[in-house]
C-alpha cells in the first residue's frame, strides 16, 4: 500500500517535530495553570515520563514487526475485538488532526490574519496536508529534515535573546502548594506531547530499521522534553506564573519582548513559522495514520481513494470540535489526558502483554497437541 520508505533519521527528526508540535506554545500554559511557579519542576521531572512512555511504545512495536498498528490489532486481538480497537484508535487519529487544524487555524486568524474567516485559512491547511499525503511518507520525510533547522535557529534565536529578561525570584517560593500540583502537571506535560506519539505505530513499518533506532528514538525522546524544560522555565523567569498561565501562545508572547537596541525586535513571525511548522507536521502524521489505518481496515489496495473524502471529513470537524480556543485549552485538557494516555500507554501495554501470552500459550500447548496426535 505505502511504497515510499523512510531513513532512521528521517523517522527521528519527524518524532521530534511531532513531539514538540503544538506544544511549543501551549506547554508553558498548561503547566503552569496546574503547578504555578513550579511548572519548571515538572517540565523537568517530565523529561523521565516522556522518555519511559516512548519506551512504552518501542515495545509495543516489537509485536510483529512488520504490521502496523491496525494490523497488529487484527492480529493480535482477534477479528472481532480487532476492529472494535482499530476503530477506537482511527476515531482518535481523526479528532487530534481535526483539533490540530483548529488550533492552527485559530492562532492564524487570532494574532496574524485576522481579518480572515476561519474556514479560508483552515482549508489551505488541509490542502496542503492533502498534497503532502499525495506526495507520500518518503517525501514528508525529506521535508521534515528540510524545515528542522530552520526551527532549531528560531527557538534558538528566542531563547538566545531572553536571557537578559529572566529574573529567577519568579521561580519562588519553590513547593509552595506541596508535591501534588507538580505531579499532576508532569502527568498532563507528559501525555499530551508523549502519549500522541502513538501514531507512529503506523509509520514503523515503512521505516528502514537500523540497530540504533531504538537508542535515538529515545535520544530524541529526551531532547524534546528538555526543550519543553527550557521554555517553560524561560517563560516562568520572563513572564511570572500568572502571566504564563493564562498566555494561551506563550512563545509568541514571548517573543514579542525582544528588542535589542530598537533594532532587533518583532520576532514573533519567527515563532509563528516555527510553530507552525511543528504542528502542522504533527497534523499530517496523524493524517497519514488515519488514512493508512481506514484503508487497512476496509482491506483496500490503494490509498489515494480516501485522501480527498478524509480532507472533507477533517474540514468539518476543525470547526465543529470546539467552540474557540480557550474552552479546548481550560475545558478538553483533563478528559484528553486520559484519552492520551489509554491510546499511548494502556493499549500499547495490553497488546503486547496479549502478544506474549498468546506466544507462551502456543509454546507450551503446541508440542503436547503434536504428541497426542501422534
């Protein structure tokens, strides 16, 4: 079905666009509005999460190999029990592709173009995803390897140009509201970017495997939650806990601050690019997987028969997932925890430990039926 196949580093650079996606603007906010001005201790200790829930799905890809995450559900739980899962998890890669063209599309028409109507730039967007689907993965990946460095300058330049802003004593008094806040936000830090990564499940396969995959993935892993570390904090020493919470695009406010000299200033274009860059890949990744998980469950021999009515499909929902930002931001974040962290953790973990059983369960029981036969 997929013809075109991917390097390891291509497969790494598109984890860590993934990875950082959406977040890049959202993550401070979202952290902060649960621990305060400890948010940079569970942006920190999130670092260990994101690097054990990608282990998580590492070992969920060991369950064969070859197939991706419809196939292996197919195989692994049964045809009946199979379909019930595969379609839990393509409803799940529709919705987040549907929220991540909403969210795009509401920072466009918020900060930059604001004059636009929703719908305009929402289907420039989706025509975009649907000539990267045309294209194919081979070519999204050389794309991604493409736009990474031009990120990494941008957040750098940011990063870079704060430091004279930072002012530690927003950072005080350290466990203020005690253990339980700090807790909850790595818990809501770690799923929301991690657990998401569970549309690579659909990607492996296409993959070129290389013995040191398993040991950049999580390299990879580990950087984006050190970059979500730096921002948070820079955001906690730049803007105070308050003014971070309750930023919804931190980093575009943030950037907004720079002014060297009056002549280095207004930046922010640099961190709309860069975010959108970030989530946009990430929304046709989970677009890909919707698109490659419909057509192997309906057994199709071709793909390119659903990129159009799934295009259509997602431009509804984009508008009719939430009312606005804000309610998706302060309503949707908890219930989405969760949903996260069944299709990123909790599924992965009951198919491979169903994998393994039905293994032993043929090992131990095959060899005795052969002797009765006999």
């Amino acid at each position: 079905m997929e013809k075109g196949r991917i390097g390891a580093r291509q497969l790494v650079v598109l984890i860590f666009l993934c990875g950082i996606g959406d977040m890049f603007q959202l993550y401070p906010s979202i952290v902060a509005a649960i621990a305060d001005q400890d948010a940079w201790i569970s942006a920190l200790l999130g670092i260990i999460g994101g690097v054990a829930v990608t282990a998580v799905l590492l070992i969920a890809s060991r369950v064969a190999p070859d197939l991706s995450l419809i196939e292996k559900c197919m195989s692994v739980f049964g045809y009946g029990p199979g379909v019930i899962v595969s379609i839990w998890y393509l409803f799940y890669f529709l919705i987040v592709c549907s929220y991540l063209v909403r969210e795009m599309g509401d920072f466009m028409t918020t900060q930059i173009f604001m004059s636009t109507p929703l719908p305009v730039v929402h289907l420039l967007i989706i025509l975009l995803m649907l000539w990267a689907m045309k294209a194919g993965l081979e070519s999204i990946g050389r794309s991604s390897e493409i736009v990474l460095p031009f990120f990494l300058v941008a957040a750098g330049i940011l990063i870079v140009c704060l430091l004279p802003k930072l002012q530690f004593h927003y950072l005080k008094p350290v466990g203020e509201h005690g253990i339980g806040p700090i807790l909850q936000a790595m818990a809501t830090g770690v799923l929301f970017p991690f657990g998401e990564l569970s549309a690579f499940l659909m990607v492996l396969p296409y993959v070129n495997r290389q013995p040191h995959l398993v040991k950049e993935v999580l390299t990879v892993s580990f950087a984006v939650g050190l970059i979500f570390t730096i921002i948070t904090t820079v955001s906690l020493c730049v803007l105070g806990s308050d003014l971070t919470a309750y930023s919804t695009y931190t980093m575009y406010i943030l950037a907004q601050k720079i002014n060297i000299g009056n002549f280095f200033q207004r930046i922010e274009a640099l961190m709309a690019i860069s975010y959108l860059i970030t989530t946009f890949f990430k929304a046709t990744v989970f677009f890909y997987a919707f698109i490659i998980g419909m057509a192997q469950l309906l057994r199709l021999k071709q793909k390119n028969v659903l990129i159009l009515p799934s295009g259509f499909l997602i431009f509804g929902l984009a508008v009719l997932i939430a009312p606005d930002v804000t309610y998706y931001l302060k309503t949707l974040v908890t219930p989405w925890m969760f949903w996260d962290l069944t299709n990123g953790v909790v599924l992965p973990l009951i198919l491979w430990a169903v994998f393994i059983a039905k293994r032993k369960w043929r090992n131990v029981y095959t060899p005795q039926e052969k002797n009765e036969g006999g």
